[in-house]
C-alpha cells in the first residue's frame, strides 16, 4: 500500500502527522509538492508570475509516477479549487486512485466535498485513527463499514458515515511528526515546526475552533497536551538531523498550564537550548510566564488582539479578555525583553469606528514589535459567517462561492467591506500599523490618518509592505527570513529544472537519524509507563 500526499506551499503539520502514522505502520508514503511562488494564498500573489512558476503539472506528474494506492490532500478553503482540479486530473491518469479529503474546510462541509465524483473520503476533524481505517478498506477493497470521523462512498456510489469521535486523549501515543516527507521541499535547517498541544481553550466566531471543537457526538477535552518529555524526545532528533536554528511551536495557545511551562522550560534550556517562537493569549501571560519564557530561550511571541473595543469583542467575537489584559501581557513581556507579533483584523462585522483609534492608543502605549494585520476573512462553518448570512452582510450567492473555495483570499478580502469610506480608513491604519515599530512613542500617539487621506491607496499599501518588509528584517523576526529563503530557493530550483539542470534538496541532512525509529522507542516507553502506573493503582 502506498499513500501520497499533496502540498502546498510550505509543510502541513497535519499530513506530517498522517504520514508518520502510515510509515508507523509500515505504509509506504511519498510527497507531491508545490512551492506556489507568487500564489501562496496568504502572503504574496502576483497572477503574472504565479503563472508561469505553477507546479501543478508537475505535482500531477509525481502521482502518475508514485501510482498511489491513496492520494490525500488537506485543502484550506483558499487552495480547495487547487486540491480539487489536482484530485480530478488524478482520478484521469488512474480511475482506480482513491482520493481522500482532510482539513478544516473538509470538515465544515464533508458532504459538499463528496458531491464531487472524484472524490472517495471526506475525513472529519483529526483522522490520526481514519488514516489507517482508510488504508484497510482501500487494501481490502470493503467499503461497506462505517469509518470513523469519515464520510465516504460504498461501490455503488452511497455515502455512508462514520461515528464521530471523541478527539483523541493520549498524544504522546502518536509517532513523531513525519519530518522526512517535506525535506526535498521545505527547509528544516532554518525553522523546525512543532505542535506542544492540540486545541484551543477559545471559541472566537471567526476561526474554525468555533465549530471544530463541538464536532464529537461524544463529550472529550479538545485542549490537549503532550509530555514534556515526549515533545523534548522529538526536538532530539530534530536537532541531530537538522541543526536548526530556530523552534517553532505552532500551538494555538501555548502552554496552557504552568506547571507544564515549568518543565518545559528547564528541559528544553538544559536539553535543546534553541530560540524559538510561541503563539499565545492575553490571558495566558503574567511575570511568571515572561520569565519563563525568557529563561528558557523563547524570543518572538505572537499574541492576537484582533480589535480592541472590549464590548464588541465580547459580544461579537466570544473573547473575552479586556484591553487591560493585553497591556498586562505586553507590560510583562517587555519586561522580559520578548518581542511582541501582536495580530489585528480590519472588516469586522459591526465593528465600532472608534475601535481603531483604541488600538492605536494601545499599540502607541505598548509598542509591539510588529503589528501583523489582516482582513476579515469568512470561513465556512464559522459562527462568524453564519451570523453575516442572517444579517445580510453575506448574500447566499456569496456564501456559495466561500464554500467552494471561488473568489476567495486567505485574509485579504478587502472587498467584504462595502463602504468605500470605511475602507479608505482602514488602509489608512493599516500603513499607520505597520510603520508602527519604526516610529518613536510620541510619533505613534500624535499620527493623524487624516494627514495621509490624499494618498493614492496603491502607494500607501506599497509603503505598508516595504515599511513591513524592514520592520521583519530589522527586528530579525524568524519567519522573514525563513519565508524568503524558501521562496529563493524554489526561484531558483524552478529555473534550473527549466534547463534541466541537477537541484539539491532544501533541507540539509547532518545526521541520518530516523523520526520513527525514535518514536516507536518512545511509543514503547509510553505503553511501559502506563502499564506501571496501572499496577500501582
């Protein structure tokens, strides 16, 4: 049995997952890859380059010639068309193929995704125990039972749907992530990705947490952690093969529980001894995290605001920390010199006017290290998008097309604002937001957007991404970096395969030391412990 994987962009931590659970269980994996240069669905899109550096022919090449028992592919809602032509052209070159769908866009509309013919599963919410369900069925060619957190298609076309199950409890039972699978595509060497926990405390309206963390039929804690020795055990590994230079926990909300940092922090100091970066909460933070933190060897932090008018965040957006949360945090934090990515949302439904000018009083005050800003986005199965349908904010006809992945910019969808005046201001913000840490406190509190109101729109956004582009690089943030070394590299990867000359692979190997070799030894000592702690009780 063979399952291939599709990428797109940069590494998926959730197919890095499935992957090690197949090869775990001695299924064979591979990678179709691509880089997207130019059309990343997040950051960059320049359609007269993205054109001509598209890599979908060649992803589609890498199936033909892997011939996989099974193509999984994870789609986002802004690169679901892309997964579904990729998906389509496959089934052409092998009718045989099944074709798994995962993600989060899967799972808000698993039936839309299955009326496509091409289409064989639809795995809902985390397929860590579906995988292997799916690849049975598949080996045994017996679609006929029920497969758990899956919808999918019998032999005669009906779809029949799996049990939804609990999230799964015990993360330290799962083999390492799959790090192996993306070293011929994505750097390892600059920025090591991870995940601490699974699962969110919150449930804001416009993230995907709003309805993936009720999609049980039965009740399960949706925060989850794993050991900090099972974590500490895997960045091991990394660090003999890899020599990476920096760590990056991409948790929703990292750390949790103190006692959990308080372990964490000594052994990954004494153990690993590598700085990273965090994505945490407000509320989450006091003087003893900071110090932690610090101590430990994290230096960037991200921490969402997203608006700060305390009322209509409460009511609008479920979160409920107030602007004396963030200026607690961020006083904690300057403290201990982290540097601070807060995030900031323009476009929110209903939104008061007066709440940007609270965030530049805030940000002034405060003085994050960047301020990264975003564009109200509507994601299918939010409670965000449901509430803009009923009030009319979102035509049915528009959320049609959300659904199917049409029109649809991760992020940048500027033109959910209707009133052209509304937009104009928010721009305005937006370049005042990212020249931000460039600007002394006193500048910060006296800048009147009403003194750039004439600027041609086009040159205020071109200031924003340069003035971005030099805050990334000045503050030596990571993720710059990192991002424009992986666009280098597959800029010039691309060029020499047009002349067909010999490519390197983008991740240095130093040390050929195995991510499952090292899980099932850890895997071992996990099922050893627990069979001793159920002796002693």
């Amino acid at each position: 049995m063979k399952v291939t994987f599709v990428g797109l962009g940069t590494e998926q931590l959730g197919l890095s997952q499935l992957s090690a659970i197949c090869k775990y269980n001695s299924v064979e994996t591979s990678l179709a890859f691509n880089a997207s240069l130019f059309n990343d669905r997040f950051n960059l899109e320049i359609p007269f380059f993205s054109n001509f550096f598209d890599e979908t022919d060649s992803v589609l090449k890498k199936i033909e010639s892997d011939n996989p028992d099974i193509l999984a592919i994870s789609p986002l809602t802004s690169t679901y068309q892309w997964a579904l032509e990729v998906a389509k052209e496959s089934k052409k070159i092998n009718p045989e193929i099944k074709v798994l769908f995962g993600g989060v866009h899967t799972s808000a509309l698993p039936l839309r995704v299955l009326k496509n013919e091409f289409i064989d599963f639809a795995v809902v919410g985390e397929g860590d125990v579906a995988i292997m369900d799916i690849v049975r069925a598949v080996e045994s060619k017996n679609f006929n039972n029920p497969i758990i957190n899956t919808y999918h298609k019998n032999s005669s076309g009906i779809i029949i749907q799996g049990k939804q199950a609990g999230f799964l409890q015990d993360l330290d039972s799962l083999p390492f992530l799959d790090k192996q699978l993306w070293e011929d595509h994505v750097s390892m060497n600059e920025i090591y990705m991870t995940l601490a926990t699974r699962g969110c405390p919150y449930r804001c309206t416009f993230c995907f947490n709003s309805f993936y963390a009720d999609l049980p039929d039965e009740k399960s804690k949706f925060v989850r952690m794993r050991s900090v020795d099972h974590v500490i055990a895997e960045l091991k590994v990394a660090k003999k093969r890899y020599n990476m230079r920096w760590v990056d926990f991409e948790d929703d909300v990292f750390a949790t529980k103190f006692s959990w940092l308080e372990e964490f922090a000594y052994k990954y100091k004494k153990e690993i001894n590598i700085p990273y970066q965090i994505l945490t909460h407000p509320r989450y933070v006091n003087e003893k995290v900071a110090k932690l933190l610090k101590e430990s060897g994290c230096q960037w932090i991200q921490m969402g605001i997203q608006s700060t008018d305390d009322d209509f965040k409460k009511k609008s957006l479920m979160r409920y920390e107030k602007i004396s949360d963030v200026e607690n945090a961020m006083k904690y934090l300057n403290m201990y010199g982290l540097k601070v990515k807060v995030d900031h949302m323009f476009g929110l439904p209903n939104e008061p006017e007066g709440a940007q000018k609270n965030a530049q009083m805030l940000y002034a005050n405060t003085g994050p290290a960047r301020i990264q800003t975003f564009w109200t986005s509507f994601l299918p199965g939010t409670v965000m998008m449901k509430e803009a349908v009923q009030e009319g904010t979102l035509s049915v006809e528009q959320a049609e097309r959300i659904n199917d992945g049409k029109d649809f910019l991760f992020f940048r969808n500027i033109e959910n604002v209707r009133n052209p005046e509304l937009v104009r201001k928010y721009l305005s913000y937006e370049f005042l937001f990212k020249i931000f840490p460039l600007l002394s406190q006193k500048q910060r509190l006296n800048f009147n957007i009403n003194n750039i109101s004439w600027v041609p729109a086009f040159f205020i956004n071109f200031i924003a991404f340069i003035s971005d582009l030099g805050v990334g690089f000045k503050g030596q943030n990571p993720v710059f970096k990192s991002y424009a070394l992986h666009n280098l590299y597959h800029l010039k990867r691309h060029i020499k395969q047009l002349f067909h000359l010999k490519t390197s692979k983008a991740t240095k190997v130093y040390e050929d030391v195995s991510f499952i070799e090292a899980s099932e030894k850890s895997i071992l000592e996990n099922k050893q412990s627990k069979l001793i702690l159920e002796e002693i009780n």
